[in-house]
C-alpha cells in the first residue's frame, strides 16, 4: 500500500512563511484532491514530497522513504510549467523519457495517444495548450513510479480537454496500485474524480478527508460548498 506521511512539516522563504506545522497521512489507491487560494502553498507541498524542494522543519516520508532522492525514487511528478522542448517531436519525447525512466511504459503512452487522437509525429510548439498538458500527463501516467503527483493539471484548458485529461486519470489508474495527489483550483471539475480531499488556508491544513463520498453522504455538501465553508 503506498503511504505518504508527513509530520510536522514547515516551509518559510527568508521571513515569509508559506507552510506551517502541517501534519497529514495519505495512504491507499486513492486519488487526492489538493485545493486552496493561490499563493497557499500547495505547489511548495508537491514539490517537498516529490522531493524537489527541502523543508525548513519536519519530516517527508514516501513508502518509508524520507531522502529528498528517495522520495524522487517513489514519485511521477507533473510540473505546473511546460518543461518539454517545443522544438522536439512527441515521438523523440517518448524515445526520450523512454531512455531516461526504467520501465517507461512505451505501449501504454501509444494507447493513450490513440485514444485521445493526438498524432505523434508533430512538433509540440504546435500543439494547443490542452493537447499540450494532455501529452504531459501522458508521459507521466507511462511512468511506473508507485505515487503521481499533478499540479495543476486542468489549469489553461478547455472543457473538452479537460474530460479527455480526467478520462485518462480515470482509465489508467483505477485499478492500479498508485496514489495520486494533485492541486487545483477546479473544483466542480474534481467533484466525482477525487476520493479525499484536504483544503489549505493560512499555510495550515484546515479541512482533510480520505473518504469524500462518506462526508457527501453524511453532510450532503459539495467540495466547493465544504471551501467556501472553510475559506470564511
């Protein structure tokens, strides 16, 4: 079972302090929703368990793994910013990430591709923003890390991208053994994709469930009804 722990985790840059004295346990295949105000921390949190940025207090564990490259060892990480070389083709992009990942799932990014129509002999700089982002959550999907880490996934794209990127969010990992984590600010979009949810405010976590459904059952609310409770 994959596990992410974190215990008593605080981030500051100079004075500013971004996150403080966050204490949070993921576990399970489960899909995790991360939201809150821009500016809360969440992108600094996903790189601190992706093991990309340092804490300045606490501790990071990733299926027992607590060294920035261990935790690297464990995550797939999708980056807010377009990393990929627009110059390049999609298919010298697979080659690549084919060389550079162990067990990159070559097979599964064609399916992917297929099912989403996107043609591999392009160059990425012409491809749309969505098609883009779509192509980089394949590359991510195709890697077998044990924990997928997104942010901001949905971030810049229209509607009908938007459903082919949480179509294949849904067709690839549902019956797998991964735990996903991913910020956004699209609530309504997540609503029926995510199984816990933890809301940030002020630097601090102040709303966390690992079961969304029990709490819509219970409280009959919406995950954006549950945010604007919080974020009064």
């Amino acid at each position: 079972m994959q596990k992410i722990e974190i215990t008593q985790l605080s981030k500051s840059y100079g004075r500013k302090e971004v996150l403080r004295d966050l204490n949070l346990t993921l576990a399970g295949n489960r899909i995790y929703g991360i939201i809150g105000e821009n500016g809360t921390g969440k992108s600094t949190l996903l790189r601190m368990i992706s093991g990309l940025a340092r804490p300045s207090k606490g501790s990071i564990s990733v299926n027992g793994h607590t060294t920035a490259e261990g935790r690297r060892s464990q995550v797939a990480y999708l980056s807010d910013q377009e990393m990929l070389d627009g110059f390049s083709t999609l298919e010298y992009q697979i080659q690549f990430h084919e060389k550079m990942i162990p067990n990159f799932q070559v097979n599964r990014v064609y399916e992917m591709l297929d099912m989403i129509k996107l043609p591999v002999d392009g160059k990425i700089k012409n491809l749309s923003k969505g098609h883009r982002n779509l192509f980089n959550l394949v590359l991510t999907l195709a890697n077998p890390a044990p924990v997928l880490i997104m942010d901001e996934p949905l971030s810049g794209i229209d509607t009908n991208k938007k459903e082919d990127l949480l179509q294949l969010l849904s067709s690839f990992t549902l019956d797998e053994d991964r735990l996903i984590l991913f910020a956004t600010h699209e609530y309504d979009e997540i609503e029926f994709l995510i199984d816990g949810l933890v809301i940030i405010k002020g630097s601090s976590i102040a709303y966390f469930t690992e079961d969304l459904e029990e709490m819509r059952i219970e409280q009959g609310k919406t995950v954006q009804e549950i945010f604007k409770e919080v974020s009064k």
